[in-house]
C-alpha cells in the first residue's frame, strides 16, 4: 500500500456558502469582469456588481415562488450564461441545485426527479418543457416548470429569468440576505446524478465545503492560471457535468472571467472571438484539433511539413525533461517551425492561451507532448464525480506528461494492495443520495473507493492504468486493462470509438467506429467513390488497412498477450441517444456489448 498527499494552499472557510463569493467580489471588485455573455453574436462582459443583482433579482422571485430552504431545484440546459446566473440564484435562495443533462430521455429525468424530489425544475427548451411533462404525473412533488427560452412556466412568453425577476419584485433585500445565508458549510449545494456506465444514475451529494476545498485549492495551485483582471476561460463543456461546475465556481472564485458556448460545433470561431488564456476539455477535442490541423495541411498539399513540425515538437517537448534539455540543432528547427506552423495552431485556439486543462479520459502522451511542443501546454488531471472534479493533477510548472498529476493540495491518494486508487479529503461528496448501500459500498472509514486501477511514482505522481471492474480476463488467464490499447487506438484521425473486447475469449479483439468527417476526407484522399460511408467501404482493403495501423499503434502500447488480434469496423456509430456512450463520452460497455454480440462473436468465429 502506498499513499502521498500535499498539504493544503486554501483554508476553506469553517462556515458560509458558495453565495459568499459573489458578494465578495461585488465588494472588492465592482468593475471586474467576471462573466460575458452573448448579446446580438457579440461577447458582453458583466461586471461583478452587475452578476450580483442579477443573481439576487432571480432568488427573489425563487423565494416568492414558494422555494424553500433545503428544497432541490432541477436545471435543464446547455451550457450558457443563464446556467451559471441561475445555479447561484438557487444557492441565493437557500436551495439545492440538481443539474439534468440537456440529453436526458423522458425516463432519465423521471428517474432525477423523482429520486431528488425535486420541487421546480428550469428547462432550455419548449422540447425539455414537453420531456417533464410526459412523466410529470409520477412526480407529485414537482411544482414549477420553468423556461429559459420564452414561455417561462411552460407557456410562451419571455424567458423565466425575468419572469422570476418580476415574481420577486416586492420580496426585500433582507430577505435574500437571510436565505443566501441560510446553506451552512456542511449542507448539500448540488446533487449530481453520475451518467452510469451501468444501472442507474447515483446522486452524488457535494456541498459548499467540498466545491471550496476543491476550487480554492484548484486556483492556488494553478495560480499564474487564475490571476484576476488578466485571465478568462471559455466553457463549452456540459455544465451539468461536475468538471463543467467546477470551472464555473473556480472562475468566480479567483475571479476571472467567464464566458459559456452550448457546444464545440463552432469551437474555432468562438476561440478567435472570446480569446480565453485557459481552456478546459476532453481529450477527443484536442484529439479534433490534431487531426483538424493535420488533414488541412494535407489538403494543402503540406502534409509532409505538418509532420515533421509534429515531430520536432514532440522531440522538443521530450527533451524539455531531461536535463541537457533541447539540443541547439532542436531548438533551431523548433524555432523555424514555430513560425511557419505551431503559431498558426496556438492562433486556432484563440491566440492568447498558453495552458489548457483535460479531464474525462487519458490524453495520450504522444499528444501531450505535441500541444507542450507547440507552446500549449494541456494539463492532465482526473477526477469523478464524487470527488468534486479534480482529485489529481499536473501543476502549471512540474508537469509530468503521461501522468494525470499530483493530489488536489488538502487531500491524500492512497494505493490499495490491488492496485485500487483510494481518495481522502475535504472534497469528497458525503453519500449518494437516498442510496446508503452504494454509499457503504464507496466511502469506507472517510476513504473513497474509485473502482479505478493505478499507480503512484516516488513524487506523488498518480497513472490511471484501468478500470477494476473493467478488467478482462482472457480463456489464457492474462489480466487487460483496455483502456490503454483503447485510447491509443482513439487517437487515430479515422478512428471515432473503440471498444476492447475479450473477456473469457482465447485472444483479445476490438471493436471500432469511425469519425465521419474525417473519413470524408479520407475516401477523397485515396479515390474512394463520392458519399463513401462507413457502410459502403465495410470491407474496403485500404480502410481496413488505415484502421489495422491504428490497432498497431495501440499494440505497441502493451504486451502481445494484451494486444488485439482481429478488429471489426462497425456501420453504426455509439450514441448517448442509443445508450452506448454516457453524456460524458464514457463507454457503457454492458449495452455496446449487448447490441453488437453478433460482431462480437463474428472475431472468434474459426
């Protein structure tokens, strides 16, 4: 068994609520801009004072609507400026915010607010408005619907916000003062419901304690990130994803300034306008970025230069670790690429970043020591939902490519004798919700059981090796942790998902899908009829020998007995809305397994 911590870099308050922050910030930075909002296309800054009467303005009319102290209030949205302004209305009125995913089924959100017993809930759309009310029969504490989008109350008209606003109009401003104070450290600020890979979604109970010990020591760490009046980030993740509400607080908690895009369609042109020095993502969109930059080059008829240029970053990036640090010969040819290729890249994400930060899945270190090359560095860390986001990662100036970095400062990661990563702190949820068997389960003497495999080098470093439960064991007894062979294989532009496969099997195989638009580009580039699907080219010998490429390089990742023998390309894709893929693009191996067991065992068929 082995264990590191770090001591902690923020005190957390012995007492108050995520509130505090907002009014601190009105106090101390009036003219500050700490949100921005799109207003006619064009990005409009809030200043401090301005997001705090908002803010207020809305608890008012939560509060004159009958929202009580401790009651739970659903949010039903993509990721936009509303989101933010009305999850700390909630708080304001002394409430508890239960984020559902804008992607939800009918019987998802049944199933969240039926479990939380949520009182309201505030949708996006007039097509979330219509999901509430098909199940809303079952759900008789369920009194308000609310719309962000017009019809505020389920009808047509303006929006809830100032439909709340004029609700709250003869409430006072010591009212607000009072419910605003009413949520103590220890009490729930959110309830996050996991996406489930299997079963179904456990609420995850985080309070205002566990969101200031993560963000405050989160913002310490990564300082020169944070530093009020010069830095902004852009938000496109979910923010009902608990990676998305941790840049939301960390954002007001430093403060700096915060802006909200609903998806990664238009990433590229909303980088170049809003210009944030921080971004935050999952590896697949710097995996975009890759191969976007690549297949341009290519299309260029620079394809070769592109290559090289990546090459020389990655050798540049590498050599950075090691104590002679770049030759002069590197540092020259990095120099010339930096002119002709990496300040083109840094200026396709926005121009003024020089630091990005990843979650969600492993980013390969082929591409952590690309985007380091090019002077972008992306930060690797990890978390789960139940531990407030970030419970490891790399520090702004000790980054360890490969790894997802060292404990949240304040907490401790312990190894089990299995190999099992256990967490400690502050930031921990305190239970699931309305389930203490899974609860019992999870938390065991303060320590919480993250079901993931992983390892802890002599400085605290933690490498996340797998999943225990998605461990398989081949007809030969050999122990493969898939996610290894997986995300190498991902990185691969032809290649959209992959799934290991194997388990009882006399040899592992997998299962792939392919990114449509790059194979677009692809059956171009090598003469492939036009409209080329994935369908249409199943068995096309020189697709198949661009995805066997791809398989090799994830086998060059492990052992032979680990590495996949026989691959299928399959003509569909995994979808949330088919339930392959959880909202935060994780597999849900059980149900791909089930709707492709004739694929399955087409690979070990003589």
């Amino acid at each position: 068994m082995r264990e590191f911590s770090l001591p902690a870099l923020y005190e957390v308050p012995s007492d108050g609520n995520l509130t505090d922050l907002i009014g601190r910030n009105a106090a101390q930075y009036p003219d500050a801009a700490v949100v921005s909002r799109k207003v006619g296309g064009a990005w409009t800054d809030v200043t401090a004072v301005q997001f705090l009467a908002e803010v207020r303005a809305v608890a008012k009319g939560l509060i004159a609507s009958g929202i009580l102290p401790g009651e739970r209030v659903a949010l039903m949205s993509r990721t936009r400026y509303e989101w933010v302004l009305l999850d700390f209305a909630i708080w304001s009125a002394g409430a508890v915010t239960v984020p559902v995913y804008e992607t939800s089924s009918p019987e998802q959100v049944q199933w969240i607010l039926g479990d939380s017993g949520t009182a309201a809930i505030i949708v996006e759309s007039g097509e979330h408005a219509a999901a509430v009310r098909s199940v809303s029969d079952g759900l008789t504490g369920l009194r308000h619907v609310w719309r962000i989008d017009g019809g505020g109350g389920g009808g047509q008209g303006e929006g809830c916000v100032a439909e709340l606003t004029a609700a709250g109009a003869e409430i006072t401003e010591a009212v607000v003062d009072e419910r605003s104070a009413t949520a103590k450290a220890d009490d729930p600020a959110t309830i996050v419901y996991t996406s489930g890979t299997t079963g179904r979604p456990k609420g995850c109970v985080l309070t205002h304690r566990a969101f200031f010990a993560e963000c405050g020591n989160v913002v310490e760490r990564l300082k020169p990130l944070f530093r009020t009046g010069e830095c902004s980030v852009l938000l496109f993740l979910p923010a009902a994803h608990v990676f998305g509400r941790l840049v939301e607080v960390a954002s007001v908690m430093a403060p700096i300034k915060l802006g909200c895009v609903p998806d990664i369609k238009n990433l590229t042109e909303e980088l170049a306008a809003f210009r944030p020095t921080l971004i935050l993502g999952v590896p697949r969109v710097f995996e975009k970025v890759y191969n976007s930059a690549r297949a341009k080059a290519q299309a260029d008829g620079k394809g070769k230069i592109f290559d090289r240029a990546a090459s020389t970053a990655i050798a540049y990036s590498r050599a950075l670790g090691t104590p002679q640090g770049p030759s002069l010969g590197l540092r020259i040819r990095h120099k010339v690429f930096d002119a002709l290729v990496y300040s083109k890249l840094r200026a396709v994400l926005g121009g003024r970043g020089e630091y990005a930060i990843s979650g969600g899945a492993p980013l390969g270190e082929r591409l952590g020591h690309f985007f380091r090359g090019i002077g972008f560095t992306v930060l690797e860390g990890y978390g789960l939902t139940e531990t407030c986001a970030a419970t490891a990662f790399n520090p702004w100036d000790r980054q360890k490519i490969g790894t997802v970095g060292q404990p949240l400062p304040g907490s401790v990661i312990r190894i089990a004798d299995d190999g099992e990563v256990l967490l400690h702190g502050e930031h921990l949820f305190t239970g699931y919700w309305n389930n203490e068997a899974a609860t019992a389960e999870a938390l065991a003497d303060g320590w919480f059981h993250t079901g993931d495999i992983g390892t802890l080098d002599e400085d605290g470093y933690l490498a996340i090796t797998g999943r225990k439960k998605e461990i398989l064991v081949t007809a030969g007894g050999k122990n493969v942790a898939p996610a290894v062979i997986e995300d190498r294989i991902r990185a691969h532009a032809l290649i959209a998902e992959c799934m290991v496969v194997g388990d009882g099997r006399p040899f592992v195989g997998a299962l792939v899908t392919l990114d449509a638009e790059f194979l677009a580009r692809w059956a171009k580039d090598n003469g492939k009829p036009p409209g080329s699907t994935a369908a249409s080219l199943h068995d096309d010998p020189d697709l198949l020998a661009a995805v066997q490429q791809a398989v090799d390089d994830g086998n060059a990742a492990v052992s032979k007995a680990e590495s996949v023998r026989k691959f299928r390309v399959l003509q569909a894709q995994f979808t949330e809305e088919a339930g392959h893929i959880t909202p935060s693009l994780k597999l849900k191996r059980g149900v791909v397994a089930k709707d492709f067991a004739d694929e399955i065992e087409s690979l070990y068929r003589a």
